[in-house]
C-alpha cells in the first residue's frame, strides 16, 4: 500500500496537464498512488492521461461525467487506499521534494494536516507567495493568517483516517470556494495542524471567461451564506470566526474585483446586496465594517446604484429598455 494517494481532478487541462503530472512521477518520495478522476473533459486531456497511465503504473484513471472538482476529489478520497492524501490541481505543479518534506513532517509531529507555502501565478507570471502568511501562523494562530491556511485544499497533507472519523467531504452542490468549506470543517475538527514556511507547491491563477464569472460569484455567495449559517459554524471559536467571516467577504470581493472590467449588472449588483443583507441581519457590523473587503462591497454597490439613477441598460428575453433618469425607452430584440 502506497503511503500517499494524490488526487488530482482533471478537466479541460490540455495545455498543463502534462507539466503537472510530470511535476508528480518526478518527486524524490516515490510511494505514491496518483488518481486522476477525468471530470468529463472535452478536450485532449482523456488522452495524454491514458498515454501517462502506460509510462507509470501509480497513475490511476477514474472517468466520470461532468459533475464538477468536489464530486471528483470525494470519489479520490473514497478510493485512496494510502494513509495520507494530497490534492493537486491539474493545471498547477509540484516542486520535486514537496512529497518528501510533508511527509517526514506529518509522521514526526503526528499531524494531521500539514500546510505548505506556494507560488501564484497569474498569465505565467508570479505574483505573489504565502511564505510570510505561513511564518507569521507560526507565530500567532489566532493572527488573519488563519485565513491563508483555510483558503485552499491543494497547499495540504491530510491524513487520510482524520477525514473519514470525521466524516470531512466536498459539498458537492457549491461550485465555488469548496475547498474553504472543506478546509474549515478540518479546524472545526480540532485537527493537529504543522506547516512548512517553504514554498513547494504553484498555483495557476487562470481566468476565466464572463459566463463562469457570473455563476462563481453567485456560488461563492451560495457557499458563504451555507458556511456562516451551519450550526457547526456556531462552535468555531470567536477569534477565528470573525476571521472566517472576513474572509467570506474577501472571496465575494475576489470575484468582482479580478472581473471589474465587465458591466455591472443587475443579476451580479442584486446578489451583493443580498449577500450584504445576509451579514447584517446576522452578524454584528463590528465584526467586519473596517474590513477592506467589507468597505470595497459597499461601494461596489453604492457606484452600481448611483450610476442606475441616470442611466443603465436593461435586457429581458424579447426586449431591452434604456433607463435615462426617469425615462424609459423600450426596443424589440431583433430576430432573425
């Protein structure tokens, strides 16, 4: 039995999938299974996964139709047959000695989780690292970069037996931040939590067309109210849930932010403010007013709201209406 099962969800990964499964068969620590689920790719990704699959005999294919990363990383979980699991994700890579490194950390220290540092890539250029945030959690746990450790699923060792005596798993309906849900039941759980200040791991910022924009900005809203409203969530003590709120707020942000170019419309305005109602009907405003996630929101929707008063476009199915002030002009949609 391998000591490592790394889980990587495939979709659509033709342009990296190679660089990342290489970056994997490559790591100095060589006992591993490696489960690929195949998330009903379109592309070539089927392919070069069946060509990897003859060269090495740990790579394991599971294909399934379209049901998205967090269907995809349960089924890798519930196959896993190693002792400790490790997500990667089919467009980023591994430094070769990650493997080695978490794993002598989480048998030495009897961990449960073991958290790494990790590049940031955007249009392959770097942009950032979590190296500081991963120092700085040494020293303060109850410090903001709490939030950096329950970002993501794909900087972490888990130990596999932790998971299933806890019944951790994906929430397979939200589409968006699962693996901060995810990661957060891991500390709700009182897991024993290492990291390693050492980046091993990069991260492929990739970005994403209008369309997934607008269904990840509601999903993320979808997954934060879900988190904030859990009765587990309850239990959370307050130093990190107050943490763990902003940092709902900072993922909405996330969206609206990296995608600020597009128009600002109705659908995208009205779920912020629903969102934003969400929190003062159940939260006290001190908890996040002076956040810079909080205040950005706000005047998201104060500027969206300003800038309707005067002028704004609005599409239904067979026409569209021009707002100008208090005048409305309305035009059939032309059909061919």
């Amino acid at each position: 039995m391998a000591k490592i099962s790394v889980i990587i969800p495939v979709y659509n990964s033709e342009n990296y999938l190679e660089q990342c499964l290489n970056s994997i068969i490559n790591q100095t620590f060589k006992d591993t299974e490696i489960i690929c689920i195949n998330d009903g790719s379109k592309d070539n990704s089927y392919n070069i996964l069946k060509e990897f699959s003859k060269k090495d005999c740990r790579i394991k294919i599971i294909n399934q139709r379209n049901l998205g990363v967090s269907t995809a990383r349960n089924k890798g979980i519930d196959t896993a047959t190693s002792d400790y699991i490790f997500f990667v994700d089919s467009d980023d890579w591994c430094e070769p000695q990650l493997l080695e490194i978490v794993y002598h950390k989480a048998v030495d220290t009897k961990a449960d989780v073991v958290v790494i540092a990790k590049n940031i890539f955007q249009n392959e250029i770097k942009i950032s690292d979590t190296t500081e945030k991963i120092k700085n959690f040494i020293n303060d746990r109850k410090s903001n970069c709490f939030g950096e450790v329950v970002s993501v699923v794909t900087d972490k060792l888990i130990k596999k037996d932790f998971l299933n005596r806890n019944n951790i798993r994906f929430i397979s309906n939200i589409k968006a931040g699962e693996d901060t849900a995810f990661s957060i039941e891991l500390v709700n759980n009182n897991a024993k939590i290492e990291v390693i200040p050492k980046i091993l791991y990069n991260y492929r910022f990739l970005n994403k067309d209008s369309s997934t924009y607008r269904n990840n900005l509601c999903d993320y809203i979808k997954m934060a109210e879900y988190l904030l409203s859990a009765k587990k969530f309850a239990h959370i003590q307050d130093c990190y849930k107050n943490i763990i709120i902003n940092k709902m707020i900072g993922g909405v942000r996330f969206w609206y932010r990296t995608y600020n170019n597009l128009p600002k419309n109705n659908d995208n305005v009205k779920n912020l403010i629903k969102f934003k109602k969400f929190l003062l009907k159940n939260y006290n405003e001190d908890i996040y007013k002076n956040s810079q996630a909080y205040i950005e929101l706000n005047n998201y929707i104060k500027e969206y709201q300003k800038q309707k008063k005067f002028f704004y476009l609005e599409n239904k199915r067979k026409h569209k209406i021009i707002h100008l002030g208090n005048l409305k002009i309305s035009f059939k949609k032309h059909t061919k």
